[in-house]
C-alpha cells in the first residue's frame, strides 16, 4: 500500500505541526528569497521561501492540520508553476479585475470585526503615502489591526493624517509601492497561478494600491456602524484570459489520446464526438476558447427541446465536460465551461414493470418462433427477429451484445453449449468478456442448426470492416425493437431493454444466487455492493444450472431434434 506524500513534520522544540516543502530544482533560482503569503483558511502565514518552505501550521489538531497542509500545498504549486510558466503581460481590464482580488480579500478578514475608524484612516492614509511616492518606506499591508499601525502612522503623519500626508513631497512610487503592497500583490498573483513582466506588475501596483484604499473607506464605515453596501464593490470586472484560439476537435482528440491508452471504449469517444458535433453547430463557430458558461447553459436549454433530460445530463454534458476538463488540465483552456452547467435529476413516474409480463413475453416469442420473411427483409433481418427475442429471453444479455454474435462465439466448453459475449466482436458494457450457457430449449428449437448454416462470422449483421467487427448492428437493433414494439406498444416498457429486467426478476423468484444471476448477465463488479462479490468465480456448471432452472416458455411449435455434440461451430 502506498501513502501519500507528507510535508509535515515536527520541531523537537514545539508540539505543533510543521510544514516542509523543497523547493522544485526548475524554478529554484526563480523565486528563492522571494516573501510570499500563504492563506491556510482561517490562517495566513507569511514566509520567505528558500532551497526549503517551512512555517508552523499552527495546530495539534490532525484534521485542521491536514486541511492547512494541503491549502499550503496547492498555494505553493499554483506559485512555482506560475514561475515555471514565466511573466505574462496582462491588459488594463485584466489588472484591474485582479485587484478585486485584494479588495474582496480585505473585506473577508475585517468586516465581521472592523475595529476602529481611526486605524482604518491611518491604514489609508500610508497607503495613499506610499501610492503618490511621499513615502519611501512605509509598513508592508496588509497590517495589523491592532493599534501598531494607528501609533506609527501618528508619529509619522501627526494627529491630522491627511494634512501631514500632504505636507511630505510626492515623488516616485514604485519603490514604495512595491515596499508596502508587495505581498499582496504576490498573494492575488499566487491564487490565479499568474507571473507578471516588470513593466506589467508596475502598473498591477498601482490597482493594488487603489483596490486596498477603496477597501479602507469601506471598512472604516464598517467601523462606524455603516454596512451599506459599497457601489465600489462592482467596479472590478470578472478577470478572464485572453486565451489562444484552440479547437473543440482539436480538445477531443487529446483527451481520446488518453483516453484510449487507459481503456476508454470507442463507443465513448464516438458519443463524445458526436456532442462536440451538435455544440459546434449550434453556436456556429469551433473555438473553444470563445465558449462560455452562458453559451453551455444555451445549448442545455436548446437540447432539453429535443432530447430528454437524461441524455443532456448523461451524455451531453458529461462528455462536454470531460473534454474540457482534459483541456484545463493540459493548459490548453484556462477554465471548464460546462464545469458547473447541470441538469436536475427527478424521479420518473412508474406506471407498470419495467420487464415484460407473462402474457407479452409469450406474445412476442410466439410471433418470433413463427417468424417468416416480410416483403423486401433480408435474411439478416429475418434471422435477427427469429432468434435475438429467444437469446435475451434466455439469456438476459444486453441485445447490442446478442447481434453482434458471431459463429465462432457459439461453442462447447465442457461438455455446455455457450455463447462467448466478447469485446473482440464489439462493444460490451464492461469491457470483459463472459461465457453464457445456452438455454436447452433453443438447443430443441434448432439454434445451433441456424449456427452451422450461417458463414463464418456474425450471425446477425454483416462483416466489412477491417477489424472483423460488425456494421450494420445498430440499425438491425432499430428493426427489432420497431417489431417488438408493434407487438407490445405500451411506451413504458422498452422493447429491447425489458428482457433483462424480466430474468432478473425471475432468478430472485428461482432464488438463484444474486452474483451469479450477475455474472450472466454481464453486471461488473462495481456494480455490486457487497465488496467480498469480488472473491472466487462463478463457475460454468454454476451458470448452467441457473440457466437450466429458466422455465421453458410454451409457445406452439414442433420441437426439433437434439444436435449433434461437436466442440465449436465455427468452421
């Protein structure tokens, strides 16, 4: 088993934790020396990284511990990777919504508890000192609010702040604005993983400077008693990147690179491939870059007009949000717009079983067995409606596994006629394969008689790609459930999906083994609540008995004779 990397460790001299963190070799020469604020939730510490960060965490609680290692980490990466990644030239709108930053930042520490209005005019009045150059060397903010600041800024000012203010010459202010907003403006720079050029943080120190003394005015009426709400609150606009134009398509076929090296099915990627399709031909355009959450929350609500909720859910947004998601995480987008977009979830109203009853099951059978050609249908079609009800009747298994059947899947093992359900021949839920006993009722009927007739490969649909796997397969799904449904026309019931819940029902009823009803029908074992499921195998003689234990369905037909015993059908 392994574990987690730890930065905590402890001093021999204090019970508290300690936090230690080398610095990455990459960006060392970058930021060592540098002073930085780290925020820990409720804790800000302020440290001067070296070859090694190190600071007390402040706490012999496991749990708070824990919760202030991992925000000292993620506030330190998001500083080393914004080094790594080199300066970056912002524009006005850019800066000035960044400085928010330090604005919203004041208000979270000092609203509930502002303290006195004169500490906050003492606090502006070395802001306003440093921002017009009149003071070279002013205390670095945010300060203490503590009294500290209140005598410093007497002894320096005098007792009329704002006349010994400008009394001092105004003169350059780079200098002291670096000196007195510094800090901040690393701590704002270190939450968005943001290194600015020199001439860039120049002009971000004045909007630092401007941001917090707006914040004073506010806190010092706070301080009065006033919390009427600060129309300068709404000055600084969302801070938004102006990324390079990067293509939907371009997104999807990194993430299916990945993807597909991890066992990603082509069956997700082609649904994936297929969302990204319809969204670009809804908003008209691929860039990716330009799409945002308001644009995702259009396409939801067009989409809700034409398919069900579930499909929105499930596979539009997820799949949007999947590509996307590996496009952030690959700095090819700097944000996931369908990150938070959802659908709500309800219940649907049950009106009946979702399986098939006795009376429709031995309707549709019935028809099945007696099945001849209709008009122009080909023999695929024919063979798909004779056999495929019989095979999920019996079998539980999923219809897209059953007609993508082919000859060689039909064999003997041990002495059992089974059907092999595998990825090689298409797409399976779970991506494994299983082996499934044949009924011995389709045995009588001629199943494998229909086998050794057909040509080597599928039995249902036809064979023309490259890879051996079936074409044709979802369209002959399509006729199959129209034919079956013809027959049982009550939409709460879902043609092809309801022999599976019809067989599980009737295992409970023949107290078959949950596990093992599982295993036949193709359930993985996450599905399953029970974490020893996981342990032994279900057997094939287990699987037979519990097929054999199916009653038989009486339909009218001659029962044909046994088949010859041989160990596989395919030539």
């Amino acid at each position: 088993m392994s574990l987690r990397k730890t930065y905590v460790t402890k001093r021999k001299d204090s019970a508290q934790a300690q936090f230690r963190m080398r610095v990455p070799t990459r960006v060392l020469d970058r930021v060592r020396g540098r002073r930085v604020i780290l925020p820990l939730g409720e804790l800000t510490v302020t440290t001067t990284i070296g070859n090694v960060v190190s600071f007390s965490l402040r706490t012999t609680d496991q749990k708070l511990m824990q919760r202030r290692e991992r925000a000292a980490r993620e506030a330190l990466q998001n500083i080393f990777d914004a080094a790594e990644q080199g300066p970056q030239r912002l524009d006005h709108r850019q800066l000035v919504a960044l400085s928010g930053d330090v604005y919203r930042l004041y208000i979270e520490i000092y609203e509930r508890d502002p303290g006195t209005s004169f500490s906050w005019a003492a606090h502006k009045a070395f802001h306003r000192a440093a921002m017009e150059g009149r003071l070279h060397a002013p205390p670095v903010a945010p300060g203490r609010m503590d009294g500290s600041e209140v005598d410093q800024a007497t002894e320096t000012f005098g007792d009329d702040l704002t006349a010994g203010v400008d009394a001092l010459p105004p003169g350059e202010s780079h200098e002291a604005l670096e000196k007195r907003f510094g800090l901040l403006a690393d701590w704002v720079l270190a939450q968005r993983g943001i290194e600015l050029d020199q001439e860039t943080r120049r002009k971000f120190m004045v909007q630092v400077a401007s941001a917090s003394i707006d914040a004073g005015w506010r806190l010092k009426r706070a301080a009065e008693g006033d919390y009427t709400p600060d129309p300068k609150a709404k000055r600084f606009p969302p801070f938004e990147t102006k990324a390079s134009s990067v293509s939907l398509q371009l997104l999807l076929d990194g993430w299916w690179k990945e993807a597909a090296a991890v066992g990603r099915k082509q069956s997700t990627y082609d649904a994936y491939s297929g969302v990204v399709d319809t969204l670009t031909a809804f908003l008209k355009h691929d860039d990716a870059s330009r799409i945002t959450e308001s644009d995702i929350l259009k396409f939801k609500t067009h989409r809700l007009t034409e398919v069900s909720p579930k499909t929105v859910r499930d596979k539009d947004l997820a799949g949007l949000k999947s590509v996307f998601r590996w496009g952030v995480s690959n700095r090819k987008l700097t944000s996931n717009p369908a990150e938070n977009v959802t659908v709500l979830r309800g219940k649907r109203r049950r009106l009946r079983s979702p399986g098939f009853t006795d009376h429709e099951a031995a309707d549709i059978l019935a028809r099945s067995f007696d099945y001849r050609q209709e008009g122009s249908e080909g023999a695929n079609t024919v063979a798909a409606k004779r056999w495929l009800p019989w095979l999920c009747a019996y079998t539980g298994a999923r219809i897209g596994e059953l007609v993508q059947l082919r000859k060689q899947d039909v064999l003997q093992e041990g002495g059992i006629w089974c059907l092999r359900i595998t990825p090689e021949a298409g797409t399976v839920k779970t991506d494994q394969a299983r082996v499934v006993p044949i009924h011995q009722h389709l045995i009588d009927q001629g199943f494998l008689d229909f086998v050794r007739a057909r040509r080597d490969g599928p039995l249902f649909a036809d064979e023309t790609r490259d890879d051996g796997k079936p074409i044709g397969a979802e369209s002959l799904v399509n006729r199959l459930r129209d034919w079956i449904r013809a027959i049982v026309p009550d939409p709460n019931v879902q043609p092809n999906h309801a022999w599976r819940h019809r067989l599980k029902t009737q295992f409970r009823d023949l107290r078959i083994e949950q596990r093992v009803a599982d295993v036949i029908q193709g359930w993985s074992e996450e599905d399953s609540n029970n974490a020893g499921s996981g342990y032994g195998e279900v057997s094939l003689r287990a699987k037979a008995d519990a097929i054999s234990a199916i009653p038989r369905y009486q339909v009218n037909h001659s029962v044909g004779q046994e088949q010859p015993a041989f160990s596989s059908l395919a030539s």
